[in-house]
C-alpha cells in the first residue's frame, strides 16, 4: 500500500507511522508518502487522520505502477533535456561495449557531437563471462569518460559490475547502468536508491516482468524516483540469435508502468547486421531511448566485436530513423 500522507505531519509523526508499519518514507514533489508491503489491504486505524490518499495494489508493483502515477514519469537529465513525461524525445545513446583508449572514446564522442546525439555509452567494469576476456578499463575508463564529458559536453552513462565500485561510477556518470547480470545485486540497487542521478536498469535474461519491475522497486522505495528500465533481451529456446528481444514484454511494461523505456538492441541481436532494422522496431515502440554500440573499427573490439556497428552503419541508421521519430512526433536526442 502506499499511503500520502497530510501536508500538516510532522517529522516525528511520520518516523513513528513509518516504523510501526515498517514502512519506506519517502518524500517526492512535495509530499509525503509511506509504503508498506502490498499484503497491506486495509488502511490502518492509526493511519486514518494522517492519510491524505491511499492506493492497494495486487501485487509490490507499487510505485512503478501506473495505478499510482497514470503516465510515463519524466526523468530531468540535465537542464533542457528531459525524458518520459510529456516530452517526446527519444534518446540514440552511442559508443562502445567498453572503453578501450582515449583515442577510440574520443572518436566515438566526436560522432555523437557530428550527429548532436547527447549521451556517451562505454563499460568500463565488464561483467564478462570468461575470468580470461577484457574486464575493462575500470577507473582510468571512467577517467577518460568524463574528460570527454568536459570536452564535448555528453552525458555518460557507464554500468556499475558490482557493489565495490559504486561510489566511482556515481561519481564519473551522469546515468548509472545496472547490467542485466547485476540486476539482483541488493548492494547496487541500494546505493542507487541513496543518489538521486538516474538510474537505467537492464532486464536480466532470465528475469520475469515481476521481478524486473520489482528491482527497480528497490531504488524508487529507497528514494531515487529516476529510474528507467531497459529491455535487452531474454534467453529462450532460440540459438542463432545471441537473444531475444521481448517487444511484447515493452508493450506490457508501458501499458502498466510509469517507467521511461530504453531498448538495447545491439545485445539483444549479437550480431550488426540485424541491429539498423530491429532498432528501427524499437523506435516504433515509441521509447525513451536506444542505447546501440558502435565502434571504430568493430572487427577488433575488445568486447563485443560481432554486434557493434561500425560509424558509417551508426550514420547512416541516424539518418533512417529520423523519418520513423518524425512520424511518431518524437525527437531523436
Ligand atoms: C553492455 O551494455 O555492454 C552490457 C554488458 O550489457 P548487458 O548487461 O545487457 O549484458
Ligand atoms: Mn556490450
């Protein structure tokens, strides 16, 4: 149940209701809300003369619910530049699967800036699968992302492998990536919860709806409202491609969600060739944003190499997708 509590309560009131019903209590727009599990039915005597308002639920989808905010919630990503709400843009993050050199980062944002796309991807904590491949760059990459940053004036957005390296991703980004392997990480979604910087969450390949949205219930209970979802794929029975991208799963998540969507085709396909026509599909999905990699030179990636786009794919996919954003009445960003 979340429960908004009168303007009048006062602090040591609502630590009291917050503790007696172990509740989360977090303060948004203004307001006061306490939030309880959804086993939670009926609104508590001792709730009656504090609740302004109350919502009951079926099932933890509580603040990420469209029965609690009936529209897409808009997420500020720097000052004139905005997500979700009633601005139709539409994000085209670019850059590598990881940071290699200043010299490849560095050409990656000049792309962006050649196209005035705004956010910069590069991992530089990879959550490899083999302990032998590229783990990334760690904190030299991030270094090297926010000199670019000062230079060119991207956004970044890097994903945090695990708990220990939190703080220097917070630090060094200006969107947190949680990778679809650390989606479960109770460690990162808490510190993310604790930052208000927005907070991009991946869909694990195993993980239901449920448990997707109720992940990113840690970080919105704890206190960070900007997050958003991202769909990369799930593992089916299928093998020729790397996965699978669940589009229907989107279609669910907008209708019963108040969480901007970004699409991750290039994971999804493994492969470049399918990745210009499937992130065409996931503009029709009219989303809040597609991260793509792109590369120098793909072929010699350190991580990656067989899904990322090379920068005249990367161009020439920009420039498809502006008819498609025209026709939608969204902006590509
Ligand atoms: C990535 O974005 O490079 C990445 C590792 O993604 P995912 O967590 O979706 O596998
Ligand atoms: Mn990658």
């Amino acid at each position: 149940m979340i429960i908004e509590l009168k303007r009048n309560t006062n602090k040591e009131t609502i630590e009291d209701l917050a503790s007696k019903h172990r509740a989360f209590h977090i303060f948004n727009e203004d307001k006061n809300f306490l939030i309880t599990s959804a086993s939670v039915k009926d609104l508590d005597k001792s709730l009656e003369n504090h609740a302004e308002n109350h919502w009951v639920f079926a099932t933890d989808m509580q603040l990420s619910s469209k029965d609690f905010l009936n529209k897409t919630r808009e997420i500020e990503l720097k000052k004139g530049l905005s997500i979700g709400g009633t601005q139709k843009n539409t994000l085209l993050i670019g850059g590598p699967c990881s940071v290699e050199s200043e010299e490849q980062i560095r050409s990656a944002s000049q792309l962006l800036k050649d196209l005035n796309l705004s956010v910069l991807r590069g991992g530089c904590y990879k959550p490899r699968t083999s302990p032998y491949s590229f783990q990334g760059m760690g904190l030299e990459g991030l270094q090297l992302l926010s000199k670019m940053r000062d230079e060119f004036g991207h956004l970044i957005i890097s994903e945090v492998r695990d708990a220990t390296h939190i703080d220097e991703i917070i630090t060094h980004t200006d969107i947190i990536q949680i990778g679809a392997k650390a989606m479960y990480d109770q460690g990162i979604l808490r510190a993310c919860a604790k930052t208000q910087k927005p907070v991009m969450i991946k869909r694990g390949f195993g993980t239901t709806l449920q448990e997707f949205v109720q992940a990113a219930e840690f970080i919105l209970s704890g206190g960070n409202s900007n997050v958003i979802l991202c769909e990369r794929g799930i593992r089916t029975f299928e093998t020729k491609t790397r996965f699978t991208l669940d589009l229907c799963g989107v279609a669910w998540l907008q209708e019963h969600t108040n969480l901007p969507i970004i699409l991750d085709p290039s994971h999804a396909m493994g492969y470049a060739y399918g990745v210009p026509s499937l992130t065409k599909a996931c503009m029709a999905m009219n989303v809040e944003g597609l991260i793509i990699e792109t590369h120098p030179s793909p072929l010699i990636a350190k991580s990656d190499a067989s899904q990322q786009l090379d920068y005249n794919a990367f161009r020439n996919l920009h420039k498809e997708l502006q008819p498609l954003a025209e026709c939608l009445g969204r902006k590509i960003k």
